[in-house]
C-alpha cells in the first residue's frame, strides 16, 4: 500500500537537495564553525553561506539572521529577549505584550510564563473565519505596550494574517512615541515561509521566525530574523556564538540545510508551480468534501488562506477515531480534537473561532506539500466519506 | 502533545469492536460521557434470568454499544461488553476501569479516563434497573 503524507504543516521530507548540501558537513566538512582552523574554517564558510541565503529569501542583512534550536526558541527569544532587555534599566516597568488567541504554543505558552513575570498580555479574539481584525489590535494597544506578536499564518487553519496592515497601525503609533517607548513586531512566520512573501521590509516587521523542517530542511533547525537597532537580551548564555545573541555550537548541518531549503523558496517560477497545483488539489479536495460528507463544515477563510490547508469539522465524529481510520489505510493526517491533543482540550484556534465544543472534536487537518499528487486526493476522498458514515453509524447521537 | 501510542489488542478492538450496535428492545440503557467532552457512550443490555449455583439470578444476556469517542473509547466499550455479556448482574457490577485497560493490554495514561466513561455507562444501566 502506498502511503500518502497529508501532514505537511506538521513536518515536511527533507528535500534531497536539502539532504545533499548537508551530507558533507557530517563527516568531511565537520569542523566547529567557531575553530580557527581549515576545519572550523570550513563549517564556517558553510554556515555564513546559509546565512546569505536566508537573508537573501528575508531582503535583509545577512548579520541580522540570527540561527537557533527551530522556531520554538526563535519564539521565545523574540518574545523573552525584548521583554527582560526592556526591564534590564527598570526592573518595575510596565510591559504590555499584545498577540493573538490562535497562535502556535510556541507564543502562546511563552506569554503565559511572562505574565509570571509580571508583564500583561492581551489575546487577541479573531473572526469566525480565523482572522485577527485590525480595529482590535488598535484598541489593544496601550502606552506600555512594547511588542506585538502575531503569526503570518495559522497552522491549524492556514489562514493568512494582515501583518502588513498590522505593522501600518504599529508605524503610526510609534511615530508619536520616542525610542524607548516603541512597539516592537514579531511574526511567527513558519507556515507562511512555502507560500507567500516573506521580505521583512515589505512585511514591516522587527522580528520573523522561521524553521527548517516545515520547508523541506531539518528538524532542530529554525533562524529569527532581527532587524537591526532591535534591543534583545540573550536567553541561552555560553561561548558568544551567533554574535553573542545565541550561544552554543552551530548545527552546522542543519543550518546548511535551513540554507539551502530557503534558497529553494527564492526560485518564484518554481515556487509558483508547486503552489498552484497545491492548490488544485486543496481546492478539488475541499469541493469534494462539502459535498460527499453530509454537515462538513470547512474552518476559517477560504481566500485569504494559504493554498496548502484544508480544515474540516465533522460533526458526531471524533477526530482522533478518524485519523487512525485513515492511517490504516495509509493516509497520514492531524486532528485538533481534544483526544489527542494531550491536554485533552480541543483545539485552541477553532475555540476562539467561535467553533463549539462538539465540532471542533471531530475537527481533521489536511494540509499539502510539494509531492502530492491528484491520486492522493482521489485516494483521500474514496475513503474518507467512509469512515466518517461508519463512526456515525457507531455513535450514539443520530442526525 | 503527549504520546499516544495505542497497545495492539486497543487498535485491534478500534478496527473491528465487538458488540457494536443497538438492541432493539432492550431491558435498559445506560448512558455516560458529554458530547461537548467529545465522548459519548450509550449501553444497551438485555436482562434475564439464569441458574448459578441452584439460584436464580439476573444476567446479562446480550449487550450492545454504540459510542462516539477516540480510538480509546470506541475499544473500552468493546471490551466491556466483551467482559460483562453473560455474567450475573452482580458479577458485571464489579468491573472496574482497571480490568478493562488491563484487558486491553494497557491504556496510555492520557487515555484512562476512556475507561470510566465505559463503566459508567454500566453502572447508569445497573442503577436504572434498580429503580
């Protein structure tokens, strides 16, 4: 049985370019980066090659890369760095960070242990279709506010955030503010790295994470992007590496793949092939889908979504149950029901959609990579009308 | 997220449960779990009268599950049918969520609490009888 992956926003396959640009950084090329030899010398060369490189896909300067463990510790040091650097001087300041209710645990938990520290944090609601509206971060902004965090695209629902017209509003406030009262922005840019653009300027952003793995490169790889003049405290202390912002050995490898996967997403010709059978198949899938499953429901945005998401809800099915359904037959997918969440709280993201409780159970993520092809849809849609009759079948509420 | 890695008796249960469906006159149905917890569980059983040791008791003669849940569910109310169908009332009355996951070969930790809704909704199904 071929498998079929359809999890892409949960991890991608390394690429084999990827994999082929790394592989001598193993063995060969193994050197410290931060050795004075022809070793050190070589790991060197690769890791500042990566870093052009992703400046390059960011517009930026390459010295404001900065590589990291993935996005999860990008997150925290945007998030932690601002905060404890704009406390260094006083330690009583007011702090108010203002993000949003959908964003990866990456943020979400990181403000939860800042409010430990006594900073506030405003959540933003978003619309029933998975946006944050502009009017609520305006009314959210307050004299200590110093950072604003707000994710390019969800991953639960790919919905596309307006991080530009964000970054107008934090332009405005910050001209009548002096420099030690400005509001910072950070993007968690992860989701968004495949599908749209990610130049900083354009953006207008202070700070944007990236990681490796969800764009054909490595896992525990990931680059916070700092503009300059970015005031930022370290959060992980050792040999200076990575201008003193990030201490630790580089992972040399994986900062050459990061590279290299990044420089892939530069080729727009290509990008824009890959991106637009992604969405043919997305969009034959959602079509599909809403008319072979009896009270589908689709979640969030349709347009203003990236092309590789599709999120579903079935009611009186449990999520999890499907999932393993569809995994017997070789189909890879992920769920936001609260059975499998660990927590065992449904999804967080459909939650503040306004979804209630019962849906969001029976809530299943597809999400597309470059390798997918229309049997993989055709395959997806003979089974999963299915399975989701055959667990209606078994449960106890009848429609 | 915390791992949930399923024994092979839980997905073998999941793929193909026993004693899934309803019975059509039951002696009594027992009910358990919240749709808005995302589980559900409803017992049907059907009562009668057997001999065990020269006395006349109530067993359970047929039982039937229907339930809306994970993997972890779906396999608990299998298994409970499978541990109750047959016994005397008296006897079911004491299964308890360790014998289930421990017939199940285990349940992830995050899961336990699958294997209350089951004996819930038997315990529900004893306690309407009694009435």
């Amino acid at each position: 049985m071929k498998r079929i992956y359809l999890d892409h926003s949960a991890t991608t396959p390394v690429d084999p370019k990827v994999l082929r640009a790394m592989k001598p950084y193993f063995t060969a090329d193994f050197g410290n980066a931060s050795s004075l030899h022809s070793f050190g010398q070589k790991a060197r060369a690769g890791v500042e090659k990566a870093r052009e490189q992703v400046a390059k896909f960011l517009e930026c300067e390459s010295k404001e890369v900065i590589f990291t463990s993935g996005a999860t510790e990008s997150n925290n040091l945007a998030l932690f760095g601002l905060v404890r650097r704009a406390r260094a001087l006083d330690l009583k300041r007011k702090v108010h960070v203002i993000t949003s209710a959908i964003e990866h645990p990456a943020v979400l938990e990181v403000c939860r242990e800042l409010k430990k520290e006594e900073v506030e944090v405003t959540y933003l609601p978003v619309s029933r279709a998975g946006l944050v509206r502009l009017e609520d971060v305006k009314k959210a902004i307050r004299p200590e506010t110093i950072l604003i965090s707000i994710m390019y695209v969800n991953n639960e629902v790919g919905t596309i955030q307006p991080i530009q017209e964000i970054s107008q509003i934090i332009k405005e406030v910050n001209a009548g503010r002096g420099k030690e009262d400005k509001i910072y922005f950070h993007t968690d840019a992860v989701q968004a790295a495949n599908f749209c653009d990610c130049r900083v300027d354009w953006l207008g952003v202070d700070m944007l994470s990236l990681s490796a793995h969800k764009i054909y490169g490595p896992k525990g790889t990931g680059v916070l992007f700092i503009k300059s003049g970015t005031p930022l405290l370290p959060i992980i202390f050792g040999g200076h590496q990575e201008r003193g912002i990030r201490s630790g050995t580089e992972n040399v490898a994986g900062i050459v793949g990061m590279g290299r996967a990044v420089e892939m997403l530069t080729d727009k010709n290509e990008i824009k092939k890959i991106n637009a059978n992604i969405k043919k198949l997305r969009d034959k899938l959602v079509g599909e889908i809403l008319k072979k499953i009896p009270s589908a429901i689709l979640n969030g945005d349709l347009k203003q979504r990236v092309p590789g998401n599709a999120n579903f809800c079935f009611k009186n099915v449990e999520g999890e149950s499907i999932l393993l359904m569809l995994d017997m037959e070789g189909i890879a997918v992920s769920t936001g029901s609260a059975c499998s969440s660990g927590s065992l709280e449904p999804s967080h993201v459909l939650t503040a959609m306004g979804v209630s409780p019962e849906v969001t159970h029976g809530s299943v993520r597809v999400t597309f990579g470059k390798d997918n092809s229309r049997e993989d849809v055709e395959r997806l849609l003979k089974v999963l009308p299915g399975i989701v009759a055959r667990l209606r079948k078994m449960s106890p509420i009848k429609k | 997220m915390s791992q949930v890695i399923y024994s092979k008796e839980v997905i073998k249960h999941f793929k193909s449960p026993h004693n899934q469906g309803v019975i059509k006159n039951p002696t009594v149905v027992g009910e358990s779990g919240n749709p808005l917890c995302g589980d559900m569980m409803k017992l049907y059983l059907k009562i009668d009268k057997k001999k065990v040791g020269g006395k006349e008791v109530d067993y359970i003669k047929d039982i039937k599950f229907e339930t809306l849940g994970c993997a972890a569910a779906i396999a608990t109310s299998s298994m409970i049918t499978d541990l109750v169908k047959g016994q005397p009332l008296e006897v079911a009355a004491k299964v308890t969520k360790a014998n289930i996951a421990e017939s199940l070969g285990g349940l992830p930790p995050i899961k336990l609490h699958c294997s209350v809704l089951a004996v819930e909704a038997l315990h529900d199904a004893i306690k309407k009888l009694k009435k």
